[in-house]
C-alpha cells in the first residue's frame, strides 16, 4: 500500500518524511482501519460525558480529511486506497487569541460546521500520530435546573489579584459563564491558598471602581452578573479578628486597580467589546450605535443582539406586536392566572419574564433599544438547549415560549377528573391504603 501511495518513489520521499509520527515511524496504511475504529468507538462511548470531563476542539475540515484518509465511515470508497494524509492538526482558523490561561475561539462557530468536539482519549489518539498546532482545551460543564452537560465553547477568561501581599503577579482562571459566585469563590481564593469563606472579594470591569462582592447572592451565576473575559477580580485574605488589613494598613497592601490601569492590563488578545459580543453579555462593538432617548412610537422599541440572538429577539418582537396578548400582560391580569400547582408549569418563571420583557417594550420610561438580558438568563436556565453563543432556530424559540407561557397560566387545579377517579377506585381496592403502603 505505502508503494501504491508512492512514498517509497524517489520524488515522493519528502513525503514519507512530512507526515511521520512523533515517533519518527512512518504512517502504515494497513493500521488505518484499526485507527479508524478505535476514535470510532472512543467518540461513540458516553460513559465520560460528565462535569468536568476534557474535550478539544478540532477543525471540521481536518476532521473530515482524517475521515476519508482512514475510510472512518462504513461504506465509504473501501477499494483499499487511502486519501490524502490530513498532516498535522491546525487549530489556528479557529482560533483568535491566546491569554495565560489557554486558548480564545473565534466568535459564532458552528458545530458540524466549523468544528468537531473529541474526548480527550481520542485527542491523544490522534496528536501521537499526527502532532497539533495550538490544542484547543474544553471542559464539560453542567448547565440549567436541568443539569444539562456541555461543553462549553467560550468559558470566561478572569484575571485574579491578591490583595493581601504586594508584589504578588495576577493570576488567571477559565470559568464557564454559568458557574456561580460561590464557586468562583472558592476557585479563586484557592490560587493563594486562602479559605474561602475567610476572604473579601471584589469584581472589576474596568469601566467603574472595584464592587464588592460581600452582599451579592452567592448563588448568582456569573452570566446574570455580566460578567466577561478579561474582568478582574480581587481577593484579600480577612485578619483573624475578621477586619481587611488594607483598611487598616492601606500603605502595607497593594492599592486597588483603576479604569486607566485596566486598559493597559488587559490579557485577552481579542478586545473586551468583541468577545463579550460572542459571549452574550449585550455589549457593542466600538462602531456600533444605539438611537437614545424614548421610542418615536409606543412599543416600537429595538432588542439588542446579545451574541447571535436574533432568533430570539425576532420572535419575541413577533409576540409583542400581537397586540390583545401584549394588552394582556401591560394591564397585569397574568398575575392572577399563575398556577404554582401545575407540574408542567415553570413556577412562574417564564411568564414573570416576559411580562417584564413586555413591560420594558411599552412602558412609559422605554427606550429606543433595549437589551432581554434578564428574559435570556431565565430562559436558558429554564431550557439549556438554548444556551449557549450560536444560532438557534426561531421557530422552537417561540413553540417554547408560547408553552412556558401557557403552563404557567393554567388554571387547571391538579390531576385531570380521569385520573382522580382512577385513583378513587384504586385506593377502594386496597382498602383505603396509600399507594406507599400497598
């Protein structure tokens, strides 16, 4: 097979000599099969699909060049010639940056499409024989009330100071944006081996003065606190009678960054506008404008794109445009129809949501353009699926919507008459028993 691939030709020998393995053998066409079974069953395992399990992220079009290089789908042009060898693993079309804690995606990447996820197991499979340039390192993280696992695509990017001793560097850690201020917490103070319930934070954006965290919930998500790549935060070490030594002994302490330090601090190589834009968080690009002031007409007022959500912020303006539901929620008679009782429903939730939604749109006090942040945050928390920075389809937004919507407001008391009466005939049956004494 290597004479039919012409490796062994006098011209071909550079080649032979490109595309070796680590270990400096060259590649054996007759392991290709075995190569492509292994990652076949490595990639069809599940068993790893857990928080915190490693996955690296690689090229679709590499990814499909190895498919065909080792006849890796049943069926596919099995006449015993391989196609071209992929060469080694190239990551940098989809990259955009790096900073010290690893790796930065290019925004609105497509699975399927631009990329391909791959356990760790199948990773080392491959970059032992095929080497990577700049491997690309992603956690599976828990998301929801659901506890749905992802992997998370665009984690957050945070630079960490210790406030406690000077001349300490700054640290950096990688986060998912759904993580929440507790665990964020307990990751950073860890970086300096403090307690963390023995620690004072605070959170810097850059834009305003340093915000302590001591009265935020510590169950908030750092999503719902905005929270993007290349933030800063600051933890010091409580003395043990409990005060901050920088209150007591400022000159002993390193002082508190400003928003000039920030801007010529800052880790991400990709600016901090762009990579919010991609992770969602409602910021604009520098060229970007928004109208201000109040709307020319009731109602007619602009959703923000926070990250690609158009999707969403097409359908919702479809449903405020249908005036008698609209109506509806303006003059609040929704707070009434809530039922906490309904299984189906989400307590609430999303109908709360979108009437506040519905209220910024038309309210007195809107403005031109408004940003759903709160209604998305909700959303995703109640329906992970559309987490997440990539595109969605609008349809199943709305379908989802209109449902959330309409179990929350159901007015029917409990189990249908069907099932109460069945559960009547068969509590008779065993004598009055419960079904847990039965």
């Amino acid at each position: 097979q290597a004479k039919e691939e012409g490796w062994e030709q006098e011209g071909d020998k550079g080649m032979a000599s490109k595309y070796e393995t680590r270990e400096g053998a060259p590649v054996k066409e007759d392991d290709l099969s075995l190569e492509g079974l292994r990652i076949k069953e490595i990639m069809q395992d599940n068993t790893g699909d857990v928080p915190g399990a490693k996955f690296f992220v690689l090229p679709h079009s590499w990814w499909e060049s190895w498919k065909e290089y080792v006849h890796y789908e049943d069926g596919e042009g099995r006449d015993d010639v391989a196609g071209e060898h992929p060469g080694p693993i190239n990551t940098t079309v989809m990259v955009s940056g790096e900073n010290p804690c690893g790796v930065e995606l290019k925004p609105g990447l497509q699975p399927a499409l631009d990329y391909i996820l791959v356990p760790e197991a199948a990773w080392t499979v491959l970059v032992e024989k095929y080497g990577a340039e700049t491997p690309v390192e992603r956690e599976m993280v828990s998301l929801g009330t659901a506890k749905h696992v992802q992997v998370d695509l665009y984690p957050l990017f945070l630079e960490v100071r210790d406030r406690t001793i000077c001349g300490r560097d700054p640290r950096h850690i990688r986060i998912a944006a759904k993580s929440t201020l507790q665990q964020m917490m307990v990751k950073t103070s860890s970086l300096f081996a403090y307690a963390p319930h023995r620690c004072q934070y605070w959170y810097f954006n850059g834009f305003m003065k340093p915000r302590s965290l001591a009265k935020t919930r510590t169950s908030k998500t750092l999503e719902e606190m905005f929270m993007r790549s290349g933030d800063m935060i600051i933890v010091e070490s409580l003395l043990p009678d409990g005060k901050l030594g920088s209150s007591l002994y400022p000159k002993m302490h390193p002082p508190m960054p400003t928003p000039e330090e920030k801007k010529s601090v800052t880790t991400t190589t990709v600016t901090s506008t762009m990579y919010a834009g991609a992770m969602g968080l409602g910021y604009l690009q520098p060229e970007q404008t928004v109208p201000q002031g109040p709307p020319k007409q009731t109602g007619v007022v602009g959703l923000r794109n926070i990250g690609n959500t158009c999707f969403m912020n097409s359908a919702l303006q479809c449903l405020s445009a249908t005036f008698p539901l609209s109506t509806y929620f303006l003059v609040g008679r929704h707070k009434g129809d809530i039922n906490k009782k309904n299984p189906l429903a989400h307590d609430g939730d999303v109908v709360n949501a979108y009437a506040d939604l519905i209220q910024s749109l038309w309210g007195e006090r809107a403005k031109a353009a408004i940003s759903p942040s709160s209604f998305r945050s909700i959303l995703t928390k109640i329906a992970p699926q559309f987490s997440g920075y990539r595109q969605h389809d609008s349809q199943e937004l709305l379908a989802f919507v209109l449902d959330g919507i309409h179990e929350d407001i159901n007015k029917r008391p409990g189990p249908p008459a069907k099932e109460k009466e069945k559960k009547k005939k068969d509590k008779k049956k065993s004598g009055g028993r419960d079904d847990a004494a039965v």
